[in-house]
C-alpha cells in the first residue's frame, strides 16, 4: 500500500514541468471564467435594469406633438353676406404650424406601479439566488471532474506497481525456461499479462485526457497540460461526521427552497396585480400648446385630471383575480413539496458519503489481503512450489483491490463534494 502512495506522488511529480492546481484554486477559476456563471451575472444585470425601468412608472408620463402643414388650397371655404355688397367668397388657412407639450402624473393606478416595483426587486434576489446556485452547480461539476482524473491517475500508478512485478516475473520466468524447469508457453502468458496491462493504461491515459479538456473548460483554462495537486489526505479522509450539517438549517439555506419562497411571494403580488387592474385610476395633468396659422400666433395651455373606471374589465378581471390567487395555493404547495424533497435529498447524499467512507475500508482490507496473498504466491513461484497461474491470479487480485481501493477514495471525495453542495 506504501509502495502504491509513492507512486501516486511520483506520478504527479512527473508532470512538474504543467501549472499544478488544487482543487480549490479550479472551483475559484471557474467562478471567475466559466461561461454559464458569466450569463447568470448577465441575467443579474437586465434584473436590475428592469428594476429601474419599473421605478420610471412613478415619474410623469411626458409627451410632444407637431404638426406643419401647407395645403395646395385654402382649407376654410366660406361665403359672407355684406350689406351693399352681395355675397363675398373669403378663403382663409392656407399653412401653419400646432404643438404641444402634455404631462401627466399618476396618481393611483390601484396599486399596479408599487406592486410593479415589488416584482422588479423580487426578480433580482432571484437572479442572485440562481446566480449563487450556478456557482455551486459548477463548483460540483469541477469537483467531480478532479475526482475522476485522480482516480484515473492513481490506477495508472497500480498499474505501473504491477508492470513493476511483472517484470520480475518475467524475468524469473525467462531464467526456468533457460533452465528447462518450465517452457516458453509461460514465458508468453507472462507477456500477455504485461500487454494486458500495458493497454489497460492507454485506455487510463485517454480518459484522462478528455477529463483535463472537460474540466478545462469548465474553469476557462484552454487546452494547455496541467497537473493536478493531491491532498495528502486522499487514501486516509476525514470521517463523515466531520461534515455534518444541521439538516433543518441546510434546507432553509438551500437556493432551490428561498426561490420557492420567492415564486410563492410572486404569486401574492400577481393577485395584488390582477386587483389592481379593476380598481379605477386616477391622474393629473398639464398641456400646453402653440399654433401658428397664416402668421397668427397662440399659445394657452390647461391642467385637468382624469378617473378612468374600468367597468367592462370587472367581467373578465375578476376570473383572473380568482386564477391568480389559484396559482398563490399551488407555488404554497410548492414551496412545502420542494422542502420535503430537498430533506430527502440531502438524506439521500448523507447516506451515500457514510457508504462510501465504509467501502474505503472494506477496499482497505481487501488490498491487505491481496498484497498478503501476492507476496506469498511470489515468494513460492520464487522457489518452484507454486505455479504461475496461481501468481498471475495473484496479480489479477492485486491490481483490483488496489483499483477498488482508490475508486473508493475518490468516490468518497465526490460524495462530500455533492454532500456540501446541498448542505450549504
């Protein structure tokens, strides 16, 4: 088991030469670089946009015409009847020029702007809170990528632990087929066992390979090489218990319960939204104005003040008012799923890092026994009282127990990645 740790490290020392990360220093470039975080602070940013339009709907509605017209004739036609003078055609108004400024303020609108305000903010603590969910998301999806490649990584030096006693057997085998106690046919069988071998870690290099360019992209790094920093507690972990959370805490902490919460609080302020539609509005104003026809100058202006009752909406409105206040029951029942869900969940991601700590020590035992068992089935090849299908079963139980063993601690890690991610 020493002899497999050194290994490990060695094989990491190998690759000193590429930039070296932690885990840690990964899940930080991928806060900064990755592109679905990029346009979850995007979404944050048209958020807020909207929240400061909807703030423009307490302001005055302002708005100017003009018009500049020239007609080809006089546009009023009129006859006049003078005394002493018969009937007299007048023309008049051939061009000229009208505009006008008119400003109006509102005053109720039945709560429609406050409750549109109250919307705006609440869409922006919901791009926070999907923007804090993304982080975690990928923070996971970057751990799960490291714990892949050093589990990968670590069955690469099994296998250099077992091309390592291969050779001796090979060597041992060669010298009793020069001495006449065995034949070349197990001379080949050793052969095979090292291809064997020998392509089981080309497949271990590949997948690593496509596992760098996924985790590099997830973190923004491009496609330059790079090692990955092992912590030196990967086959010794920390028991479960060291990351126990309070499970009615991490629920009430998870992003997906607050935005059932915030989707339940929307769907209150929609109700007040539909209510609103059907109370009457009430407005104040001023217009003024100026017109120039055939060289006459006029300007006056006026305020006024409008209520505008929407009588004919009650008929429809009050059909949406009662759906509104449908789909405020159904985001309550929601809300009370997802935190019965979520509670399960974390369970669920509890009960798979316990299981997983208990299988590194089952994989533990299992490499002692196997070590146990090839030690002494190379010490009896050694001295002829063994043969070599004994030996290379040997081998065989070795080399999986050693892989079951650093699967198992990198399966642990994972599970207290995903773990974490749901308790915090």
């Amino acid at each position: 088991m020493k002899k497999i740790l050194l290994m490990i490290y060695m094989l990491y020392a190998c690759g000193m030469n590429a930039q070296e990360y932690t885990l840690a220093q990964l899940q930080e470039m991928a806060v900064q670089n990755n592109r679905t975080l990029k346009n979850a602070r995007l979404g944050i940013d048209a958020a807020k946009e909207d929240k400061a339009k909807a703030r423009t709907n307490y302001f005055p509605q302002v708005s100017a015409t003009g018009v500049g017209f020239h007609g080809f004739d006089d546009l009023v036609q009129s006859t006049m009847a003078v005394p002493g003078m018969g009937a007299l055609d007048m023309a008049m108004v051939k061009k000229g020029m009208v505009g006008s400024v008119m400003a109006v303020q509102p005053i109720f609108q039945g709560g429609q702007i406050v409750t549109g305000n109250k919307l705006a903010a609440l869409q922006e603590e919901v791009s926070q809170l999907q923007l804090r969910m993304s982080e975690k998301d990928v923070a996971l999806q970057v751990a799960q990528y490291y714990w892949q490649i050093v589990s990968l990584q670590s069955n690469i030096a099994t296998l250099d632990s077992v091309k390592a006693q291969l050779d001796e057997v090979h060597r041992l085998t060669d010298n009793y087929v020069k001495a006449g106690v065995t034949t070349r046919n197990d001379l080949l069988r050793v052969e095979l066992k090292q291809q064997e071998v020998a392509s089981s870690r080309l497949e271990l290099e590949n997948g690593i390979s496509i596992l760098k360019l996924l985790l590099a992209q997830q973190v923004g790094m491009g496609e330059g090489d790079y090692q990955l920093t092992l912590s030196a507690s990967f086959l010794s972990p920390s028991l479960p218990t060291t990351f126990l959370r309070d499970k009615d805490e991490a629920i009430a902490n998870r992003e997906e319960y607050v935005l059932s919460q915030k989707n339940e609080e929307a769907q209150r302020l929609n109700v007040r939204m539909e209510r609103g539609k059907l109370l009457p509005s009430v407005a104040v104003g001023v217009n003024g104005f100026y017109q120039s026809i055939d060289h006459d100058d006029q300007t006056n202006g006026l305020v006024f003040a409008t209520l505008s009752v929407p009588i004919s909406d009650w008929w429809g409105g009050s059909h949406a008012v009662r759906k509104a206040k449908l789909q405020r029951l159904q985001a309550e029942n929601d809300r009370l799923d997802a935190r019965e869900k979520l509670a399960i969940d974390l369970q669920s991601a509890w009960n798979n890092m316990e299981e997983a700590y208990k299988q590194i020590d089952i994989a533990r035992t299992s490499v002692e026994s196997a070590n146990e068992n090839l030690r002494m089935e190379r010490n009896f090849y050694a001295v002829g009282t063994t043969t070599l299908t004994d030996l290379l079963d040997a081998v065989t139980l070795y080399t999986q127990a050693e892989s079951r063993l650093v699967t198992a601690c990198a399966t642990y890690q994972t599970r207290i990645a995903e773990y974490q991610r749901k308790a915090q």
